[in-house]
C-alpha cells in the first residue's frame, strides 16, 4: 500500500501531462487552419496585379509598395475618416441610449416591463432585409440618403442587442448596492451613474465592442445608403472599388483588407479578456 | 403619494424614452410599410398600386423560389446544428488552455474580423478544384479532392465550412459561458470519481443550455438572411470576379445550389424592380423569424435571471 501509492501519483501527473500536450497540439493545429486563410489574403496582398488573378498562393516577386499603392489609388485615409466617425460615434452613441433602457428592464419595476423585454428580443430577430424598403425611402425623403446620417442617427435610439446583452449583465449586480444609494438618497439616475456604471464597466465595454466591430465591418448598411455619393463611402465599399472595366486588382484590394482589419486585430488582443468577462446571458455569474 | 408614483414613472420613462422611440420609428413603422406594400405593386419610381394578395399567390407556383426555400432550409439543417456543437468545442478547449489562452484567442477569433467579402474571395482560392493548395495538399496524401465551390453537390458544404472558420463571435459567447460554470461544482465531482465527458455532460451542459439555446435560434435567423457569401461565392467561383453591380448574374453558380432566400428577395427587388413582390418575400421571411423567436420566448425563463 505504502508502496503504491507514489506510483499512482506519477501516472496522474502524466495522464496530466498528457492532456497538457494534446490540448495544446490541437490548439496549434486549429490555429493553423485558422490562420491559413489570413495568411493567404496577407500573401495575395504582396503579389502583382497578374499574379494576384492567377491560383498561384506564393509571389514571385514581392511587391510591399502595394501598401504605398492603395492610398495612391484610392482617398483610403477618407474612407478610413469615415469608418471611424461611423464606428466610434454609434458605438458611443449606442451605449448611451441603450445602458439606461438595459437598467430600466434590469432592475426597475414597472408595469409592461417583460412584455417590453419580449419586443427587444423581437427586434433583435428582425432580418434587416425585411425593414430595407421602407427605412430607405423614409432616408431618402429626408435627403439623407449619400451620408452617414442614417447609419448613425439610429444609434440615438438604442440597439437590441446590445439592450438584451447589458440587461443580462445588469441583472448579475446584486440589488443591496442599489437599495444602499437609493437609501442614501440618490435618485434613480444618480444611481444608474455613480453605482451601477462603475459596477458595469466589462459589460459595457463587451456591448461596446460588439457594436463597434459590427460598424467597422458593416457592408450591407454603408451599400445601401452611401453608395450614391462616394464622399460618404466607409473602408468596406473602398474595398470594392479597386476594380478597372476589365479586372479587380486583387493584390490592392488585399492590402487594404489587410490595412482594415488590423486595428481591429490590435484592439482585440487587448481587449480579450475584458470581452469574455462582460458577457453573460443568462443573468448570473459563476 | 400619487405624485410620488407619477415621479417614479416618469423617471422608467425617462430610462426607455429613447429605446421606445427606436423601436417605433425603426421596427413598428417599417414593419408595417412592408406589410402594406406586399399587397402592392411598384418600382422605386412608380406609387404603389394596390394587388391583393396577388404576391402572395405569386409565390405559391415560383420555381426560383422553391429552390431558393430548399438551399436555405438545408443550410438551416446542416449549418446551425454543426456550427454549435463546433463553438461549444473550440469554447471547451480555449477554456482549458492555461498557457498562450490569449494568443489562441486572438488567431480563433481572427476570422471574424475579416470582412466577409474578403474572406470568402480567400476561401474560394484556397478551395479552387485544380490549383488550389487544399487539393494540392489533399493529392500529396492521395485524397482526389473535390470540386468544393464549384460542384452542385459540395458548394453548400463549402459555404458551411467558411462559417465554421468565421465563427468567433459565438465562440467567444460560449467561451463566457463556459468560464462563467463555479469551479466548486467541477472540485465536488471530481471528489465523487466523475470523469471529463461526466462532467461536460452533467455540469457544463446544463449550465450552458440557456446559452444553447439562444445559439439555435440567432443561428436560424442568421441563416435565413445568409447573403453576402453566398453572393460572392458564386461571384467568385464562376469566374466573374466582381463583388458590385451585376453580382446578381451568377448567383446561385453552380446549377443554382448556393441561391438562398434573400438572394432571391434581392434579385426580384433590385434586379427585377419588383418591389411589391420583394416586400411579400421579406414578411413571410419574418413570419418564419417570429415563429422561431416564439420558441425562445416560451423559454424566456432562461433569460430572465430569476432563479425559479
């Protein structure tokens, strides 16, 4: 008995071992397959025009001054002027007018209150094909249609999803923090400010980036409204318009995905693990 | 006392005062113009001339959009069940790495970030049946690959594929989930000899299952608005090479098998003018959206933080 008891030991620890090694080995190989693709557009991005219309995946020549190229021809840092003032202002815009309606369906009581949180997630279903028609001609008989007013205007007014993910975070605050300022005689949006906001910070910040990777990548909504006036044009439809009457260039419009999607890539690895902990849907936290 | 209570409603008003006005101005009122033009016929030019219920007779005998029902109803069978059962994988795995979890976060996550018309440009090369590096990888084993984009039968399943890599935002979703389960539920099992797959089963399962469930159904209404991939899959695949105007001509490419419902809807709206009849497709393309959300809602139990 005596005796066997550190062999056991050692053969736990390398079971441990073992599953250590093979959770790992398949982690890199998804993360081989994963990247592949990336690392195709990446490799595309550096080819020549002619190259980059063949199947071939390794250039011949390398051709970096691609980057140098996209912003020669096309206005890239305007259309990138657009994506961040359509990204960051509806984002920010966004939260601010769907953290107090979250906070309303969370934690206060109120007649209507779950019938109301059946039509959030309603909305939250809609496909946007079906509501395309009307919302259009509604832009465009207040001339709006050509800018970015109607991707960003919306955003005053609160977004499903994002009202459905901050209620479901807002629920895991437990309610003697609330009872305790309103004891201290703080009104309910003083509350909402000095005790619940500080409180929700990951959860915000997961709506936040939901939201703002959402614009950033959003074709169907700049296509739709911006199309008409190219001043107004977002990095997506810049993307489409490397193209001649005969051919796309493929390598340019490689590099500017490249171009667009790396802020994003910066921010997320970052902000990782903010994201994970700001989300819940179920309403409690482990 | 009555004013008090008048000041406490007119405080939750102030809290939902936006969010109401959103949703009347941006759901209540086109939802009901699009009801009220799928009786109607009309071009972006013309008024809207009053028809009945001719649309919807309309669609009763449509070849195109029989097909149209079959490719999305396939994707909705095939894709949603496999892109959960694949997320909860990569969330299991990614919740037990301890060393790197950041890094692998990142690389998994990165397809997401690519904006779709890219990525699928990138995955139509990838997979090209003759020279594409999949193949030639698969023959260097003596795997005689498929036509993947390019064959009726594998277009489909090509499309499932990309979805599988792109599927970072759900990943990430379950990935909370998962490191949201109290390790002292998986500490008192371990004490009573469960092993790995007894636990998934017995812990990590029931504590996920709202999660799952909410995955089932915005995974149907994604399906069912499926568009931009399948648009320039068949763009791309049938050597057309663009991503703007005229896209419309080749979808559907190979023999119609990737041509889903909005690429239908968007083709009779904006390649046909028929707005009216587009209007028709996009309410019953609602009604099946709204059926499937009454399923959540039935169960809206697991999403409203009670504990029963």
């Amino acid at each position: 008995m005596v005796l066997e008891r550190p062999r056991v030991a050692v053969r736990e620890r390398r079971q441990i071992r073992l599953a250590w090694v093979a959770r790992h080995s398949i982690a890199i190989a998804l993360a081989v397959m994963f990247i592949t693709p990336v690392a195709y557009l990446v490799l595309l991005s550096l080819m020549t025009s002619n190259q980059a219309l063949t199947s071939d995946y390794w250039p011949n020549t390398w051709h970096p001054e691609n980057y140098v190229k996209v912003f020669e021809a096309t206005p890239l840092p305007h259309y990138l002027l657009n994506t961040v003032l359509y990204a960051v202002t509806a984002t920010v815009l966004t939260l601010a007018s769907s953290v107090p309606a979250a906070y309303a369906l969370a934690k206060l009581r109120f007649r209507g209150r779950n019938a109301l949180f059946l039509v959030v997630i309603c909305v939250m279903m809609l496909p946007p094909q079906v509501v395309t028609v009307p919302l259009y001609l509604m832009w465009a008989r207040y001339g709006l249609t050509g800018s970015l007013a109607p991707l960003i205007i919306p955003a005053l007014f609160g977004d499903a999803f994002c009202i459905f993910l901050l209620r479901q975070f807002l629920l895991t605050i437990p309610g003697e923090y609330l009872d305790a300022a309103r004891v201290d005689g703080c009104g309910e949006w003083r509350t909402l400010l000095r005790v619940v906001l500080p409180m929700a910070r990951p959860g915000i910040a997961a709506a936040g980036l939901f939201q703002f990777f959402f614009c950033w990548n959003d074709y169907y909504g700049p296509l739709l409204y911006t199309s008409e006036n190219e001043n107004s044009w977002t990095l997506t439809l810049g993307l489409a318009s490397f193209r001649t009457v005969h051919h796309i260039d493929w390598n340019l419009v490689t590099a500017a995905t490249v171009l667009a999607m790396a802020p994003l890539i910066i921010i997320f690895f970052f902000a990782q693990r903010a994201f994970v902990q700001g989300i819940t849907l179920t309403g409690f936290k482990g | 006392m009555d004013g008090v209570r008048l000041r406490r409603g007119l405080t939750t008003f102030s809290f939902l005062a936006p969010a109401l006005i959103g949703i009347a101005v941006f759901f209540g009122y086109p939802l009901i113009s699009a009801v009220y033009f799928s009786f109607t016929k009309f071009d972006l030019l013309s008024v809207p001339q009053w028809v009945g219920l001719s649309n919807y007779r309309q669609m009763a005998d449509d070849p195109f959009l029989l097909q149209a029902v079959r490719n999305t109803l396939w994707m909705v069978m095939v894709f949603v069940p496999v892109r959960i059962i694949f997320t909860i994988g990569l969330a299991m795995l990614l919740a037990q790495l301890k060393r790197g979890a950041g890094f692998f976060r990142t690389i998994l996550y990165l397809p997401s970030l690519v904006p779709s018309v890219a990525a699928t440009i990138a995955f139509v090369y990838l997979l090209k049946p003759g020279t594409g590096p999949v193949n030639h990888l698969l023959e260097k084993i003596g795997i005689n690959g498929p036509l993947w984009f390019n064959s009726p039968a594998w277009a489909k399943p090509s499309l499932v594929l990309l979805g599988l890599w792109a599927c970072g935002d759900l990943m990430i979703i379950f990935l909370a989930a998962v490191l949201g389960v109290p390790e002292s539920l998986y500490e008192a099992a371990s004490l009573d000899g469960a092993n790995a797959w007894h636990k998934f089963r017995s812990i990590t399962l029931p504590s996920i299952r709202p999660v799952i469930l909410f995955a089932a159904v915005t995974g149907v209404i994604y399906t069912l608005q499926y568009f931009d991939q399948a648009a320039v899959a068949g763009s791309i695949a049938s050597g057309q090479a663009t991503v703007g105007a005229g896209i419309s001509q080749s979808f559907g490419y190979p023999e119609g098998s990737t041509f889903t419902y909005p690429l239908w809807l968007y083709t009779s709206g904006f390649r046909y003018n028929a707005l009216g009849y587009a209007n028709a497709l996009a309410i019953a393309l609602f009604v099946v959206a709204l059926a499937v959300t009454v399923i959540l809602l039935r169960r809206a139990k697991a999403f409203s933080g009670e504990e029963s």
